[in-house]
C-alpha cells in the first residue's frame, strides 16, 4: 500500500463572502471525491473569503498508481475556472519497516 497527503493552497477571486466561497468550493470537493474516491476536507482559513486550503488523502496499491493518481488531482485542480493555485504540496507517508 502507498499513501500520499496533498496539502492544496486556492485563490478564490471572484468570492466577495463566506457564502460564495462555499459556493466555489463544494462542487471542488465534490468533484475530487469523485474523481478517485478520494479524502477531501477544507483544513485551513475557513474564515477568509477569497482563500481556502484543502487536505487530499490518496492511497493506492503500488506507487505508479499513487502518482497517477497525484497527477489526475493536480490536473483536476489546475482546471477549476473559479479558483487560482497558489501552492501544492505532497507528502508521502512511508509504511513502518517490519
């Protein structure tokens, strides 16, 4: 089993209050999941309008699959009309020798 966490920092420009930003962000969600049955969850500036970070938790059976999958979100992300990149991230999660 490999693992990956993608920490995905956007910029939402048109969003002018908390309930745009919600707008703009539960499709995105949304659409993640579906993407790959994926984790999805808003883990950071919940408060700000125009910015939102996103936690992704991918797990796949080998590593060519894990990467795919890495690319398949960042091109999804990369997409989105109503939001700018501003930073991604990726951690890999290592199994414990045994």
């Amino acid at each position: 089993m490999h693992a990956a966490a993608m920490r995905i920092e956007c910029h939402l420009p048109d969003s002018d209050s908390l309930k745009d930003k919600r707008k703009v962000i539960r499709p995105f969600v949304e659409g993640l999941r579906r993407l790959a049955s994926l984790s999805v969850s808003e883990v950071d500036l919940h408060d700000t309008w125009q910015r939102s970070v996103f936690g992704v938790a991918i797990v796949a059976p080998d590593a060519p699959e894990l990467e795919r999958l890495i690319d398949r979100v960042r091109r999804y992300v990369d997409d989105q009309l109503e939001m700018s990149v501003v930073d991604v991230k990726v951690t890999y999660l290592e199994a414990p020798d045994g």
